[in-house]
C-alpha cells in the first residue's frame, strides 16, 4: 500500500497534493493543531522542473501557490531538509 494511501485511511482530514505522492516525507503532528501532510520541498520543486518549468519559476510557483496557499485545517506543511535525504 503507498504511503498517501495510509495516511489517508489514518488521517483522512489531511489535504493530499494531486500528483505530488512521490514528494510525501510523512505526517506533521502539533500541539492543538490537526496532523498534517508533510512534503519535501526539494522534490515538489523537482517535480515542478521535471514538468517543464525552470528553476525560478518552479520556485516562484511553489512560493505563491503550494507554500503561499493555506485552505483550513489539514493544509500541508513543506519541510526544507538540511541532510538532503541521507542519514549519518
């Protein structure tokens, strides 16, 4: 089973990024707050790239609509990962 499959069935208020399942880190818990989706941002920019866009415009697209966009409760998260996906 793919991992936005699970975590729909355990967290089905958590918003899903069309296209994007390949991006998907985990789930982002908080205090008082719903748990999340939590995305790579390197990848959702990747992806934007792959698709066709250039790197400025990725980034610009990713700031203003996927970061910039808050739609209630359950909007993801993006993480900025500083071990680029490797561990020690």
């Amino acid at each position: 089973m793919k991992a936005v499959e699970l975590i729909g069935e355990q967290y089905p208020d958590a918003m899903v990024m069309e296209g994007f399942d390949n991006c998907i880190v985990g789930v982002c818990h908080g205090f008082g707050s719903e748990p999340v989706i939590a995305y790579d941002q390197a990848k959702v920019l990747l992806k934007h790239m792959n698709d066709g866009m250039t790197s400025e415009e990725a980034v610009e697209f990713f700031e203003f609509n996927q970061l910039g966009a808050y739609v209630g409760e359950g909007t993801p998260v993006f993480i900025e990962r500083y071990d680029n996906g490797k561990e020690d």
